[in-house]
C-alpha cells in the first residue's frame, strides 16, 4: 500500500531505480535481524532484545571504525558483540531459569543504556577513509546492492536451515 501510495504521489522520484535500490539496502539490514528472529517465534520464544542488541553493536563497529581498525576487525567486532550479548540471554533463559520476556526486556534496557554510554548520546560519523572507501556500495551485482545480496544469501540459508535440517525440523516441531 506504501509503495502505491509513493508512486502516486512522486512518481518520478519514488519509483527511480535509485530509490528503489536504496529502500531495499535500508530494508536489507532489519531482514537480516529477522530471519534470526523467525528462528526465535517459530520455536515459542521471545526477543525484546534484538534492536537494542544491534544498536549496540552497530555503535561498537562505529566507534571502532572511528580508529582505524579496518573493515575486518570492525565487522568482527560487531558480529562478537552481538553474539555475546544473546550469549547472555541463552545463558539468562536456558540455564538461570529467567522467563524469556524477562531477560530480554533486561537486555534491552542494557543494551541501549551502553549504546548510549559510549556514544555519550551523540550520533557518530566515520570519516576514515579506510573504511569509507571499501568499495561495497558501489559494487553492485546486476544492478544488486550488496547488502540486499547479503540478506537474500543470509534468507536462503536461514530457509535451508529451518526446513532441510534436522535442527530446523525440531525447532519448527516445537
């Protein structure tokens, strides 16, 4: 209805292949997060957490992008980060007995309390060139940005995983 609606109104501008591009790369980085949270619904959970959780790490990978750790360390970071703070929450759930609203309720309030912490409540902005000029928003694939190939590879396993593995069946029987 909202992509109706854009290209009745802004006809020229909305429905541009620029436009059309970047709409799907903003969208690609919440797809990412919710292939790991169909994960998380199909088994009867709950995740308050998630969006705090990539703040967080997403802060992290800025504050050290800002230093010149390069693209490497940077997304290495980002990925431990966030695989530390669901550490927590499994560890919280499975082996503490915590109520999952719970724990995740407690991680977002702790999540987005560091974010704010070492961001001292200001917005970032990376200027090293060594990480601003790797070259991944311009190198498209077939017209693909990148990271709309990277949600559509990361679905495609997260759809293998759920339904052509034992692990995905038992999660899914759940």
């Amino acid at each position: 209805a909202l992509i109706l609606v854009g290209g009745i109104t802004e006809p020229d501008s909305f429905l541009d292949t620029g436009n059309l591009q970047l709409i799907l790369t903003q969208a690609s980085v919440i797809g990412v997060v919710t292939v790991g949270m169909t994960f998380v619904i199909i088994s009867g959970g709950i995740d308050l957490s998630v969006g705090a959780m990539v703040a967080l790490a997403s802060v992290w990978a800025t504050t050290l992008a800002t230093q010149e750790y390069g693209f490497a360390g940077i997304a290495f970071t980002a990925v431990v980060v966030g695989l530390a703070a669901g550490l927590v929450n499994g560890v919280l759930i499975a082996y503490g007995g915590m109520v999952p609203f719970i724990a995740t309720l407690a991680m977002l309030a702790s999540a987005r309390g560091l974010a704010l912490q070492i961001t001292d409540g200001k917005t970032q902005i990376v200027t090293v060139d060594s990480v601003l000029n790797l070259g991944l928003p311009d190198s498209y694939l077939l017209g693909i940005p990148p990271l709309v190939i990277m949600f559509a590879a990361v679905t495609v396993i997260g759809w293998l995983v759920l339904n052509r593995t034992t692990f995905g069946r038992r999660t899914v029987a759940v």
